[in-house]
C-alpha cells in the first residue's frame, strides 16, 4: 500500500521562505500564487515583491495580510520571521 505523500500547504510555504532567502524570489512567488487566499502566504508574497523592487505591489498584499511595509526591517529578516510563524502555526 502507497501512502500520499504530497506536501501540505504549510510544507509549500516553508518552501517559499526558503526560496526567497535562497534570492530565488521569482520560484517563491509561484509557490505563493497557488495559496492566495492564506495571510502568511500573502505576507511571503508581499516580501518577494518587495525583493523584486515592486512596492506598490507589495503595498497591496501587506494591506491583504493585515500588515505594514516596514522599510526599516531587511526582506531577509522579514522572511526569517515569517519562518518562526510558520513553525509556531
């Protein structure tokens, strides 16, 4: 008997933070695109559009978080703390 082995949401997340912190923005933002409707997935999607040098579109999906684009806070360690999120959630 086979078991279904396929990566959970989560699992796919944590995927993209490690993408990110890798600098490959561009495969987190796929991985992202497919949990739209997730506040972390949207937080990670902010991050990689503020790694793309897109603000204005990271501006929309921190306001889909419920969060603020801090400027003073480095792309690197917002995606750290998305990764503690992700292990405590």
């Amino acid at each position: 008997m086979t078991r279904d082995i396929s990566p959970t949401p989560r699992d796919r997340l944590r995927e993209a933070v490690e993408r990110a912190l890798d600098g490959d923005w561009q495969a987190a933002h796929g991985i992202v695109q497919e949990h739209d409707t997730d506040a972390l997935a949207a937080w990670i999607h902010a991050v990689v559009h503020r790694m793309e040098g897109d603000s204005a579109n990271a501006r929309y999906w921190y306001r889909r978080c419920g969060r603020e684009l801090r400027e003073n806070v480095s792309t690197r360690a917002e995606l750290q703390e998305i990764q503690t999120a992700l292990l405590v959630g």
